[in-house]
C-alpha cells in the first residue's frame, strides 16, 4: 500500500457555519467524540473568535478528544490567533489554522491589500502562529482564483515562517478535476521547500465537483483532504467524508491510497449529523442515502440474490449498516434492547441508557415490531447532557375544517406544572402558541417538517422545528421529536429546541 491520506474533518467548523445547521456546546462534544471513533486525524473544532460560545466548545473538545489533534481556525490577525491558541493549548494535539485571500478579486475588494501587503501578513503571522504551537495550517483562501505564481510566493513565505501544512482551497468550487490536479503539480515545481511540507485540499461543492476535485489532487501529491460529515458546509457544502474516504477505500486498487477512517462507523456518524442538525440526506446521497443500497429494477434484483457483486461494489455492512438480526417488541428485556443499540453503532452511559430504555417500553406498547429506524428516532430523542427545563405532561386539541383551532397544553416547568390555552389557523400553530404564553418568550417558527420513521400505520413520525427567541435569527435552534402521533411528535420537537436552546 502507498501513502496514507490524513481526513481533517471540519464538519463542526465549515459544516456548522452553514445555515440550519448549528450546534450546541454539549452536541458539539457528541460530534467531537463520534470523530474521534471515526478515527479522523484532525478535527477543526471551530473559529474561536467568531464568538465565546465557539472558544469555550472548541476548548471542552481541546479537553475531552486524545485520538486526533485538535485545531482551531484564525484569520491572519494577532487576536484571532491568541484566541485560537487559548481554545486549543491544553489538546493532546493542538494545531493552529490560520489564513489570507490571495485571489485578486479578494484581495482587491474584501482585504483591500496588495500582494506585498499580503506577503508581509504570511509571513508575520504563521510566524506568530509558530510561536505558540508547533503544528501549523495555513490556508490561501481563494487559491484557485489566485495567480499560480503569486500563490507559490505566498506558499514559499509561509514555509519559511514555520508552516508544517499547506491547504490550497477551491473556496467557492469553481475549478475542476484537471484543472486541480494541475495547479497541485504546479505548486509542487515551484515552490521552495514544499517537499517538506504536507498539502491540503478543501473543495466546497458549488458545481459538485468538491469529491472528485478532491481525489484528483490527492492523485497530484496531495496528503490531506478536508471535509465534513454528509458533505454539509456554506453554500452547496463540502467534500464528504464518507465519499472520499469510500472512494479510497473501495478502489484502493486504483488510488493505492488509504486513510485512517473506520468506515463502519460511517452510518452512525452520519444519522447522527442528520439527527443534531435536523437536515436529512437526499435518498440517493452516495453511501448513506436510504437507496443507497437498495435495488427495485427486477433485472438488478436477480443480479444480487445471484451475487451481490453484480451490483454492489461495497457492502452495507462496510459502512456499519447493521444486519436485522433481531426482532425487538413489547417482550424484549433490557439485554437484547442494549446489545441492538450498540450493534447500531450507539454506546450510551447508564443514565442515557434507563430513558431510552424506558421510552422503549412505551414504544413497544404501541407497535408491534420496533425497526432499526425507530431505535435511532429514539435514542436521537433522549436529551445528551443538560436538564430539561420544560417537559409535556398533556395536551387536548379540539380542531376540524370549519371551526378555529383550540389547544390546551400542560407543561411542567421545574418543580411546577402550568397550563394555557391557544386558538390559532390549525392543531400545530395553536399548540405552539400556548406553549410560547407558559415560556414567556416570543419564540418564532422558521421553518418545520414532519415525515414518517418507518412504513406502516403505526409508524413513528419525526418531527424538526427550527425556532428562534426574540427574532434573533442567528441564534436559531434545531428542535426534534418522535411519537406515533405526528401532533405529539411536533409539541415535543418544539419544547425540545426550546429546551437546547435554555441549556446553551
């Protein structure tokens, strides 16, 4: 086998910034350590100056993670990188990342440098990176716009300044496979002492190319891909994870390429992405869509009872899609509910465990069968860390087609229980406005979706609320929840975003 490709995962930095898509402090840490089980090599933990809520969450993962270094993103500027180093200085492996448009376009109309100007701040500030940590990333932001031979002028200043990475980035996707692969080789000819350094690549998804891009400059020299979980990020995403690596994985007898990645944990990391985050992946998503591995033409269904080869070039199984070995219902203990979990890639603690177990109990009094899919609705329902603030104890909908909507909702707050009554449009609506009176918030919806778990009538619905307080849409929160009773399923979607939202 030939090189081994490092993933730097930057789903909870690039992957959170994009909208719908943040994440509290505790989610983050969960995210942290599924990474770490996936056997990333490094995870951009967040921009530590963006705000204080990213420099404390970039430094609880800095504390927890010891499998894989630890990074935090910085302009080339002092306080954005004192404030990187601070959030990382007590990881196993800290890095600092930090970097500089060099794109005309960038540097004329959002830096308003010149070239010398933007030399002078590479080579000062990757110097002042150096100063505190021995592991430094610098990115040119734009690289692909830029022009080759000031690019190899700023990637020669910053390996004389300390830089131990290079990241030359496709920021708004626009290049293309042979055209990567060209600037890479490019790079690598004429730049002084790029031999001793390992290049990165960080390709966005604009015209969906970001996994191809990718592969093709790991082909060219490069050593490291970035990406994220689902390919999520700004704009039309990132390179994903699961398809780069699978890539290298499934054709290593093309690439002769590995990376580190435990790819059976793939299917976990990515519902659990899609569970914090409430966006879903497209059905067809490469690896982990729901048809990923799924064959209705009748001819394809031959070829597979025959040999699976005929049209699988991967195994579910490789990606940690588990087997239905057993059939869980109403009389199933506690052993065979646990062992399922973790065979489903979940490892709980006991605390988490008893109210996924409980919530199993109910749920098995209501359907026949528990699925898989109806495990994972579960369990992504029971609250990481934190107290709930607020809990439902009931609720009474009288509605219909020609009179308004009433909802009488009980909730209990604290020790408390209080109780209001809404009349809104319809059952949803109305429910939430009683439940905003009992918060004492002007709580805004902003967006919701409901769909069912499972097939059947007495499958679980899922329900996803994005809400905000006091018309601050940059502190939207993702809420979720799941019942057999899609107006159930909603209320507890929208106390649990109100919930995550009080335990920020």
């Amino acid at each position: 086998m030939g090189r081994t490709i490092k993933i730097f995962d930057t789903t909870l930095r690039d992957g959170e910034q994009s909208p719908g898509c943040s994440m509290n402090l505790n989610e983050k840490l969960e995210v942290a350590k599924e990474l770490e089980a996936l056997h990333v090599d490094i995870i951009e933990a967040g921009f530590a100056i963006s705000s204080p809520g990213d420099a404390a969450a970039i430094s609880a993962i800095a504390e927890t993670v010891r499998g894989c270094s630890v990074c935090s993103l910085s302009r080339c500027n002092e306080a954005d990188i004192d404030a990187a180093w601070e959030a990382i200085r007590h990881a196993a492996a800290p890095r600092i990342h930090t970097f500089i448009a060099t794109s005309p376009v960038h540097m004329e109309y959002k830096l308003k440098m010149t070239e010398a100007q933007v030399l002078e701040s590479v080579a000062h500030h990757v110097a002042y990176a150096k100063k505190y940590c021995p592991d430094v990333e610098f990115s040119a932001e734009d690289a692909t716009r830029s022009d080759m031979n000031f690019l190899c002028r700023v990637f020669e200043a910053a390996i004389r300044a300390g830089a131990t990475t290079l990241n030359i980035p496709d920021t708004v996707g626009y290049t293309t496979p042979d055209e990567y692969a060209a600037l890479i080789r490019y790079l690598r000819e004429h730049t002084p002492g790029i031999e001793n350094v390992t290049l990165s690549c960080h390709m966005h998804n604009d015209l969906g190319m970001a996994v191809a891009n990718s592969l093709a400059g790991v082909m060219a020299g490069v050593d490291q891909i970035e990406c994220t979980i689902n390919g999520i990020g700004e704009r039309a995403g990132n390179a994903s994870l699961e398809e780069c690596a699978m890539a290298l994985n499934t054709r290593r007898d093309f690439y002769g390429m590995d990376c580190n990645i435990d790819t059976k944990q793939i299917y976990h990391a990515s519902r659990m992405i899609q569970t914090i985050t409430g966006v879903a992946v497209a059905p067809t998503k490469p690896i982990i869509g729901a048809n990923a591995f799924a064959h209705e033409a009748g001819i394809h269904q031959h070829g597979v009872l025959a040999n699976k080869q005929t049209y699988e070039i991967m195994t579910p199984e490789s990606v940690g899609i588990p087997k239905n070995a057993i059939v869980l219902g109403k009389h199933s203990g506690r052993h065979a509910f646990e062992e399922r979990l973790i065979e489903l890639g979940y490892s709980l603690d006991s605390e988490a465990l008893n109210k996924a177990f409980e919530k199993f109990k109910i749920l098995a009094d209501k359907k026949k069968v528990v699925k898989d899919r109806d495990l994972e609705a579960l369990v992504g329902a029971v609250p990481v860390t934190g107290t709930e603030k607020f809990a439902l104890e009931n609720f009474v909908i009288n509605t219909g087609n020609t009179i308004t909507t009433t909802a009488v909702i009980r909730v209990k707050k604290g020790e408390e229980s209080a109780e209001r009554v809404a009349a809104y449009n319809g059952p949803i609506e109305a429910a939430f406005h009683a439940i905003n009176k009992i918060v004492g918030r002007e709580i805004t919806l902003k967006d919701y979706s409901l769909k069912a778990m499972t097939d059947g009538e007495d499958a679980q619905a899922e329900a996803i609320v994005k809400i905000c307080f006091d018309g601050d849409e940059d502190e939207m929160v993702t809420g979720r929840g799941v019942s057999t009773d899609v107006i159930e399923a909603s209320i507890k979607a929208y106390i649990n975003g109100i919930n995550k939202y009080f335990n920020n």
